[in-house]
C-alpha cells in the first residue's frame, strides 16, 4: 500500500509493504515491511521500518 495523502487515524501493517510519503497519526508496524518518508506522529510495532530523508516522528528530524 502506498499512502500519499493525510491519515486522520492508525496506519497499522500487520503483514506486508507500506509506504508512507504523506501524514499519519500513527503507525502500528505490527509486522511486514513499512518505509516513511512523510510525517507522523508516533511510531511503534516491532516490523522493520525504514526511514527516507526528510521524515519526521513526533515533530522531530529522523536522521
């Protein structure tokens, strides 16, 4: 799933790919793979997570 717009709400994968380029409140990366490059709020899950250039979590810079 590729998500480029703003999520009011929980982006959870529980299995699979998800990229991430717009906003979202949360992201639940339960399982699967997910890749952020937009902004969000909080983060949390045990799946693998990569972070692009210029994403944000909690209103702070991912380097």
């Amino acid at each position: 799933m590729i998500v480029n717009g703003i999520v009011n709400g929980v982006i959870s994968n529980n299995g699979g790919t998800i990229n991430v380029e717009g906003q979202a409140s949360t992201i639940n990366a339960n399982s699967g793979f997910t890749t952020i490059g937009g902004i969000i709020g909080r983060v949390n899950g045990r799946g693998k997570i990569k972070y692009q250039n210029g994403a944000v979590v909690g209103g702070k810079p991912v380097k």
